[in-house]
C-alpha cells in the first residue's frame, strides 16, 4: 500500500483498530462496482457503492448498496423518514463529502450524514466499500461499518 496516500476514511478506521483489509486496483479497465469486484476477485453482492442523496426536507443521506443492485428511492425514503430522496448532483459529491465520484467513502466524509447499509451486508462477514479515493476498497464487518458510520440496516434494493 505504499504506493497509495492515506485517505481520511483509512486514517479514521487505523486510529479506531478497526480490522480491515486494504485492496487496490488499476482503475484503467473501468470503475463501475461490478468491475471492481472482479479485479477484487470478490463476489459483486458483498461490494458496496455509496450514494448521497437529498430529501424532500434537504437533508443529506447516504446510502451503501450493492454494486450490482439499485437503490430503491421509495424504500430508501421510507428508511430515512423523507417524503421523497432524489440523488445529488455529482457536481455537489466533492463539496457535500469530500470524496469525488468513484471514490466515496461512507467512512470520513465531510460531516457526518444518516447513513443506512443495505441489510444484505449481513449475509455477509465482510464486505468492501471505497477506502475514499478510486483505485482503493476497504474490506471489513458490515456490523464494524455499522459502526464506524452510526448506520443503520434497511431493505434498500428491489
């Protein structure tokens, strides 16, 4: 790992003793999820994207899903307690979080925003999620996710 800065989410997860495994990959062959997960060698139902959303009310959420999977809007809604969600702009990622698109990290974003992880996670004893920079997946319990982002587990996907 020598060969990639530290972000922010590594920093935080190093200074809590969170175990974790660190995986790169070259981003040239693409960055969609499925992708990842196959440079990864893991199965895509255990790697996560993350997504920002707004509410109805303008509040932020994120939400972790399957990268083969689509987050479903009303049920994320329902999960939240807003009318309605609708993703950010990707032009608004980098100042909402701090992460740039392909390399949002639920871990360490700007301010802490309502987090929920699809409650497939728990099928799982871990799961990858971007490490906060594209070329870089953590590896680590979803219950520890749960965790480190005060989430919570929902019914996210169809």
């Amino acid at each position: 790992m020598a060969d990639i800065a530290k972000t922010n989410a590594m920093r935080i997860l190093e200074s809590a003793h969170v175990p974790h495994k660190i995986h790169t990959y070259s981003p040239e062959d693409g960055t969609d999820g499925v992708s990842v997960a196959k440079k990864l060698g893991q199965d895509p139902q255990a790697v996560f994207k993350t997504l920002v959303t707004q509410g109805k009310s303008r509040a932020h959420y994120v939400f972790v899903v399957p990268v083969c999977a689509t987050l479903n809007l009303k049920r994320a809604a329902a999960a939240c307690g807003e009318k309605s969600i609708e993703m950010i702009p990707q032009k608004n990622l980098l100042p909402t979080t701090g992460y740039i698109h392909g390399g949002c990290s639920p871990i360490g974003m700007k301010k802490a925003f309502p987090t929920f992880i699809d409650e497939t996670a728990q099928l799982f004893d871990t799961i990858c999620v971007s490490a906060g920079r594209i070329g870089a997946q953590f590896e680590l319990a979803p219950d520890d996710l749960i965790a480190m982002t005060g989430g919570t587990y929902a019914e996210l996907t169809d």
